[in-house]
C-alpha cells in the first residue's frame, strides 16, 4: 500500500469517545471486577489452542471445552489431524455446530501446518491468517494466550463493550482492534480483550446489567440511558396503568 493510501485508511479510522488514558483506567477498574480474566478455552499448547479456537465460532467455551478432551487424545498433532477425513470427523464436532465447514477447516489447517511450517503452529499474523479456517480474531487468541506474542482479540462481545463504553468507535473488528491497541500498552492487549470479554458474558449483556457495573459512571451507554429516563415527560395516570399492565375491570352482566 503506498504512504497515501495508508495515510487515507488511516484518515477513515473513526477517534473513540474517551482518550487512551482514560481508557487505561477504565480497563483498570474492570480488571477490578474480573480480576485474572483469561481465555475460557481448555488447551496445552498452541496447537491445542488453535483447534479449540476454530471450533468456538458460533460455539460457547463451554461446549468446545466438553469435545476437545477426546478429540485432543485423537488428534494430538497437526499430522495425525491432516491424515483425518471430514467424514471422520464431523460426528466428533457436530454438537459445536457448522460442523461440515469446521471440520474441512481443522483438515485444511493440519495439512497446511504440516506441508508449510513442519506441524509448527506460525507465531506471526500473516502466517496464521493464510491457515484454512484462521481470521484475526482467531490468530490473536493464539498469538496471545498460547505463543507469547501481543494479540487483542475482538469478538461480539468486545465490539458491543467497548462501543458502548466509549473506549471504541466502529462496527469493525479490525478497527475497534486498532483503536484498543493504540491505547493500552502491548503487555497489557491480551488481558485487555479477555476482560472485556468476560464483561461481555457477565455484565453488559445485550440486556446490560448496569447496576452491577463497576464503570457505568465512565460509560458513554449508561449516560445516555440515564438522560434519557431524566428527561422523559412524565407519565399520566393512564400510561401508568397501561405500564403496569392492569386492566379496567368490567361491568357485571345483567340477568336475562
């Protein structure tokens, strides 16, 4: 891409709400709340990881948590996974759903694992996205929780948190992935994805539970929510009783 081009990209990249040091203290105080937040997959090794990964697309933790164990003891490396077949392993993954793409995925990143990098799981981002089945999201699980190297994976929840927040401003993940690693220091970008994560599931909700948030003072969602009730005109008598939804009682019939 040339200098202008960039220059451009960057130009498009929208500026969050709250400032990078803002920011850290936020993260800061919700570290407070989910203190040791990491990732919820159980692996050993990144190519444990990697798989596991793959397979939660779509998936909760805890249901790729219950099919690994035994695939793990199956396939225990890129080379014996390569030499499997979708067809011998569909019915293994079936219960993660979209198990017909997954399994040419698993296939597909073993071979490639196996033929490219001698069955070694790539410790950069441009190899691990050119594996069958890996996006960003998935190669900076992988970098971060299993390799060493800083990653900040943006998923549903970290897009939903963050936006609400304030802390980021786009419905990409690769620019809200931007946003977030420009403010808070590399050591910290792994950490910063797991705990917004883990608010994701826990607190802010698509039906957020704001009284339990230790930031609702700090975000942007629960501000408006809060202008909004205060300058709502208030109800009639009417309204109130539609709101409670009781009903006027009816007249008794009369005999015949």
């Amino acid at each position: 891409m040339s200098p202008r081009a960039t220059e451009r990209k960057r130009a498009r990249i929208p500026t969050p709400a709250k400032s990078a040091a803002e920011t850290r203290q936020i993260m800061k105080r919700l570290g407070t709340q989910h203190p040791n937040a990491d990732t919820e997959l159980n692996f050993t090794n990144a190519y444990e990881l990697l798989v596991a990964t793959i397979l939660s697309a779509q998936c909760t933790d805890q249901r790729v948590n219950q099919v690994t164990p035994a695939l793990f003891a199956r396939y225990p490396n890129a080379g014996v996974l390569a030499r499997a077949t979708t067809e011998e392993l569909e019915p293994q993954i079936q219960s993660t759903g979209f198990f017909r793409a997954k399994s040419r995925s698993l296939v597909g990143m073993a071979t490639e694992l196996v033929e490219t990098h001698r069955s070694e799981v790539p410790k950069t981002m441009d190899e691990l996205v050119k594996l069958p089945g890996v996006g960003r999201k998935t190669a900076n699980v992988v970098l971060g929780h299993a390799l060493g190297v800083p990653g900040l994976p943006v998923d549903r929840h970290v897009l939903r948190v963050a936006n609400r927040i304030g802390i980021a401003k786009s419905d990409e993940p690769e620019i809200v992935e931007q946003q977030l690693c420009a403010a808070m220091p590399p050591a910290e970008w792994t950490r910063t994805s797991d705990t917004l994560i883990l608010h994701g599931r826990r607190i802010c909700k698509p039906r957020p539970l704001c009284d339990r948030c230790v930031i609702r003072a700090d975000c942007d969602f629960y501000a408006h929510l809060t202008r909004a009730v205060s300058t709502r005109p208030p109800m009639s008598k009417a309204q109130r009783t539609a709101a409670k939804g009781s009903r006027p009682t009816r007249g008794k019939k009369g005999r015949a």
